[in-house]
C-alpha cells in the first residue's frame, strides 16, 4: 500500500485515512451478524457487539491478547467472551475514547477522518492496537501534524503540548523518530518564539532534559538565551553537571572566544550561574560534615555519660551491697538519692555485672 492509496486530505486539517480491510462495516455492533465478542471501553456507555475474526485480522495487539499473551492496553475474558480496553485515559479522555471507536471501525474495513486535534490520540491508539498498517499510517499522520505546525504556529504548538505531555507513545522510543522531537523542530524556532513568546512559556520551559538538549539554532547567542531560561526556570532541580549540558557552556565559550558569536553579556551571566550553584554545593556539603561531626559529638558524650553513670552505680554498689536486689527507689542516705535511682534504673537493665564486682555476701 503506498501513500496515496493510504492518505487523504480532506480539509486544510482533517485527514482521512482509508481502510485496507474486508468492507464489513454493517456487521460492526449488529447482533444479527452474529457477533461472539463484548469489546468494553470504560467511560463509554455502550458496550460493542463484535467479532474476534476481523479485530485480529486488522490488530496485532487484540491477536496477541487471543493467544494467551500478556498486553498492556487490553485484557480478554474468555468465560465471558469480553474484551475490555485497560489504558486509563479512556476513563477522563473523551477524544481518547472516540478516536479508538473510530479505529475499531477501522478495522471493519470503514474510512476514518481525524481533525487535527484528533491526531496525537489517533497516532497513539494506532501504536496501542498495532494495526498491521501501522508503518504506513503512523508515517502520514506524522507528516500531517508537521506540515500543518509549520503553517499554523499555535495549532503546531498545542500539538507539540499534546504529543510532548499527554500521549507517552508519542514521546517515547528511539529519540530521533519521536514525534515530539520531529514537531519540536518545526514549532520551537527563533522565530516563532519571538512572534510568539507563549510558546516558551507553555511548552519549552516544561521539556524534560533530555527533550530540550535537542533544539539547536543557528544563531547561537538566541539559543544561549532560551537555555539561560530554562535553566533559571528549573533553577532548583537541575544538577550542576545538567546545568552545564543544557547550556553547553564550554561549546559556546569556545565560539564567542574565536569571535564566531557575540555573546559575552550571555556567558558571564552563564559562568555566574555555574558559578552560584558550585557555591550551593559547597555549602550543603559543609553543613552535612558539620551535621556528621555534632552527630558523632553526640554519639561520644553519650557514651562518655554511660560510662560514668556505671562507675558511680559500681561505688554505690560496693559501699551498699545489700541493693544489688532492689529495683524500686526507695531508699537515701545523704548524697546518694540521685546515685541510688540512677543504680536502680541499672540493675533493672542488667547494666552493671553485679557477679563481677566481688561484693560482700556472694558465694565464692
């Protein structure tokens, strides 16, 4: 199957993806075509009525779930003949939702026609259900959104939100085929950033790491600029070897050093940042060594105060054998109230080796 025979454009951003399947769209959810499957959808009202026969013909994931193997998205009943859609967002999604209809009746051999706003739930349901087209329609779908963001800036950049934060399939994977990275190329570029600052702000402040390192300008002092951004806004999370990727300072120095860019405002402001973290660092290792040296102080004094305790319950007890069996604070002498509780709270915890002490009385 080729791209046209695929693909077609119905509107400046709806796309209709044609059917490779049998056409037996009139058996879909028709109890009088004798259906042996309850497909469940939660958040949907209605189950449907279907058939095993064309789902795993058009479906590798709902074939695979057949053969007794595990699937993240859907799990089978056989007692009941139900299969039941697991992904959570059909729960809170309503686009979600009527997206996997729409590829359910896919697989009936039924065109299907997706807004541009349907696009990133249509790529991500195609990946989940493993259509055996998926090669083919996961390629025009992404082309789609692409040539679409780079003639509308705001449409192209709710679509980088939807597929950078919402829809995992669309940003996961081998790094240079995701769909994030593919529209951030198109969206996030000098220029729309400066026509259209929001976009920095809704979307390029809120990339992961990884994600980020990816944008590259060619006008270096711009793209210093956006990264001295980022890392201000993730300020307190970003490690001071992070902090140095994401701006690669030593890359730019080097440029601005040769005279290839004028940017020196741009790295003093860089070298202060680094600079104030390393100082960051540095008083947080001095406090934990101060933490650790009064923890051990603490340690020490303790052992110290055990120690002495023993050796007076160890006089009081040569001088007053007969208390070795009290437990109970109830006798004084002068001087020796304090030393005598202390004595008794050691011998209830068999503190003191009392046979050791060779004390009047003991059997020899």
């Amino acid at each position: 199957m080729n791209e046209c025979d695929t693909v077609q454009i119905t509107t400046a951003m709806d796309i209709t993806i044609h059917s490779p399947f049998n056409k037996t769209i009139s058996n879909f959810n028709n109890e009088g075509s004798f259906p042996n499957i309850t497909f469940v959808v939660p958040g949907v009202e209605q189950s449907f009525r279907l058939h095993d026969r064309e789902l795993r013909i058009a479906s590798t994931t709902i074939d695979d779930v057949f053969k007794e193997q595990s699937c993240s998205h859907v799990t089978l009943d056989s007692a009941a003949c139900t299969l039941t859609w697991t992904c959570e967002r059909t729960a809170t999604d309503e686009v979600y939702r009527r997206v996997l209809v729409k590829w359910l009746r896919f697989c009936y051999g039924e065109d299907q026609t997706f807004s541009i706003e349907e696009c990133p739930a249509a790529l991500a349901v195609l990946i989940q259900l493993q259509l055996k087209t998926k090669e083919d329609v996961k390629s025009v779908i992404v082309k789609h959104m692409i040539d679409t963001a780079k003639k509308n800036v705001v449409v192209g950049t709710d679509l980088l939100f939807e597929c950078a934060f919402e829809y995992e399939e669309c940003h996961s994977g081998d790094y240079q085929n995701r769909v994030d990275v593919a529209l951030t190329k198109v969206v996030v570029t000098p220029e729309n950033i400066r026509n259209h600052p929001e976009i920095a702000d809704k979307y390029v402040m809120r990339l992961p790491v990884d994600s980020f390192e990816s944008i590259r300008y060619e006008d270096m002092v711009f793209e210093l600029g956006l990264r001295l951004k980022y890392v201000r806004y993730h300020h307190e999370e970003l490690s001071i070897e992070e902090k140095k990727r994401v701006l690669k300072f030593e890359e730019i120095r080097k440029c601005c050093q040769l005279g290839f860019v004028n940017g020196g405002v741009l790295v003093e402001e860089c070298k202060e940042m680094l600079k104030m973290k390393d100082e960051e660092t540095g008083k947080a290792v001095k406090e934990a060594k101060e933490q650790a040296i009064k923890e051990a102080e603490a340690t020490a004094a303790t052992e110290k105060a055990k120690e002495e305790a023993l050796k007076r319950g160890e006089e009081l007890l040569r001088k007053h054998p007969e208390l070795r069996d009290e437990t109970e604070v109830g006798w004084s002498e002068e001087g020796t109230g304090e030393n005598f509780a202390m004595l008794c709270e050691l011998l209830k915890g068999n503190a003191i080796p009392t046979k050791t002490l060779d004390l009047p009385g003991d059997e020899k």
